[in-house]
C-alpha cells in the first residue's frame, strides 16, 4: 500500500461509461446528444422567455430562472466528457479534470437542492400568506436568498473534493461510471477513506434530509391552507402553481437520495442508470413540467413568438 500522504501514483483514470461495443457506443452518442441539445434549448428557452417577459418578473419565476441555469450547469459539467469519450478509443480523464468535473457537478447538484427547498418556501409564502407576499418576498429578499443558496451550494462541495487530495490512488484506476462522482472514485483510493466517507454520509444526510424536511414542511402548511378554500376553482388554481414544483422535487429527491444518502461504499453498478436521471432526464424535462404545466409561461412564450414573428 502506498503512503497515505499526499502522493497520487495516478495521473488519469479511465471511465468504463456504458459499453464497449461500438455499435451500442453509438447509439449511446446519439440518444445522449440528443438529450444533451434539448436540455440546452429547453433551459435557454426558459431563461429567454423569463427575462424578456415583464409579466414573469416575479419571484417564483426568478427562482425558476435560477433553476434554469443550475440544470444546464449539471447537465454541461457531465455530458460534454461524457459525449467524447463514446467516441474516443481511450477514455480517459486527467486526475484534475476528474477532481474538477466532480466539484462543479457537486456543487451544482447541492445548489439545486437549496433552491428547490426555496421554491417551495416561496410557494409557502404565496399561498399561505398571500397578503404579505410582496413584503416577504421583496426583489432585495429574493435577490440575497439566490446568493446565499448559491455560495452554500458551491461551499458544501469544497470540503469532499478537497479531502479526495489528501488520498493515495496507486491503482487500480478504472472508475466503474460515466463521470467523475465521490462514491466510485473513493473505491479507487489506496488509502484509509473512512473520514472521508464519514464527511460525505453526514454532509449528504444533513444537506439532503434537511431540504427534504424543510420541503415537506411547507407543503405541509400548503395542503393544509389550500383545503380551506371553499370554491373548486380556488383549489385547482392553487394547487396548479405547486404542481410542477411537486413533480420536479420528487424525482429529484428520489434519485439523489438512492446515491447519496447511503455510504459511499455501497455503491453498485446499476447506479449508472440511476446517475442518467439527475445528470440529463432532470435538466431535460424541468423545461417542460414548468412549461406545458404552466399557462403563464405558455402564454409568455406564444408573445414572444409572435413578437418576433412581428
């Protein structure tokens, strides 16, 4: 064993991806750019539509904005690497790129999960206490939520890849994945990983569980406000500004948590396919939950369609 010091015998590892057939490669290419490009309309879409769109500067859609551009962050620091190595005959990652590509993605995924527990405050807020929603919800509140959601996000993922240097990878360095992510890469290392797994449960448990239970909270009081309304029409209108939130939030949480919220040790072969969905399914159909669910945005869309037309 090497020491467990700061030496890293590897240079570069080698991501197994999918296959090795190249006729499955290519399909593989294919069915991922394509998912790549439409997540990249999609979320630019949204963005474009929300900035050019008076009637969509409110705080639910600015936090939409920020969702927007969280899942093109996502999905840009995994599928690019991805795209390239299903077509190149070695596919391999530098040990910095490796380390870069797992912050970035980290990062972005911890950001997403405080933002989507800030949606659904704002949802709170909106239903809840809907005549003191501009003063709760002020440009200046909302501006300092998306900062601070923001530069916690991209704090939290500081600690996991700065103790991966600390680590010894004297080989093997095959990662059993399509990208870089902590649970395979720290079945890599020669060294002692258990502080390093130890950080990664509780931050993951702490992070991920309490999001979830902030989340549910609020839906908790938003279930319980909207079945007070007595007309149908108040209900379904109500409940139709939380729906896409709920769908986003469900199969994110799910997805997540089966990775993360476990030891990194546990990890198995099949969570590749499990990755797929928070790294492209998600940024791909967020664009769409929040659009054709949406008639605000719909109709904000079919202005500026029109408006260009003109």
């Amino acid at each position: 064993m090497a020491d467990a010091g700061n030496q890293t015998a590897v240079a570069e590892f080698i991501l197994l991806g999918f296959s090795e057939h190249p006729q499955v490669q290519l399909i593989l290419f294919v069915a991922f750019a394509s998912a790549y490009t439409l997540a990249l309309l999609g979320n630019v879409s949204i963005i474009t539509v929300i900035c050019t769109q008076p009637g969509l500067h409110t705080p639910m859609y600015f936090f939409l904005l920020n969702l927007s551009l969280l899942d093109l962050g996502c999905v840009t620091s995994v599928v690019p690497q991805l795209l390239r190595n299903l077509l190149a005959r070695t596919k391999g990652i530098s040990f910095q790129g490796c380390l870069a590509q797992m912050y970035f993605f980290t990062a972005f995924l911890a950001t997403e999960l405080l933002l989507l527990t800030s949606m659904a405050f704002d949802r709170y807020v909106a239903i809840c206490h809907p005549l003191r929603y501009s003063l709760l919800m002020s440009w200046k509140t909302c501006c300092r939520v998306a900062v601070s959601v923001w530069a916690s996000g991209f704090l939290v993922s500081l600690p996991h890849t700065l103790s991966l240097l600390r680590l010894s990878f004297c080989g093997p360095n095959i990662i059993n994945h399509f990208f870089c992510e902590l649970p395979p890469l720290l079945q890599l290392s020669c060294s002692d990983t258990g502080s390093n797994q130890i950080l990664a449960l509780v931050t993951d448990m702490f992070l991920g569980l309490g999001c979830f239970l902030l989340t549910l909270l609020s839906y908790v009081y938003i279930v319980s406000s909207i079945l007070k309304i007595r007309s149908a029409a108040g209900k379904r209108k109500a409940f139709s500004t939380c729906s896409s939130h709920v769908m986003v939030v469900t199969l994110f949480y799910s997805t997540v948590f089966y990775t993360y919220v476990r030891p990194p040790s546990a990890y198995l072969d099949r969570d590749k396919a499990v990755a797929t969905l928070y790294t492209m399914v998600t940024p791909l159909i967020n664009p769409l939950l929040y659009s054709l669910r949406n008639k605000e945005v719909k109709d904000a869309f079919r202005k500026l369609l029109g408006g260009n037309r003109g």
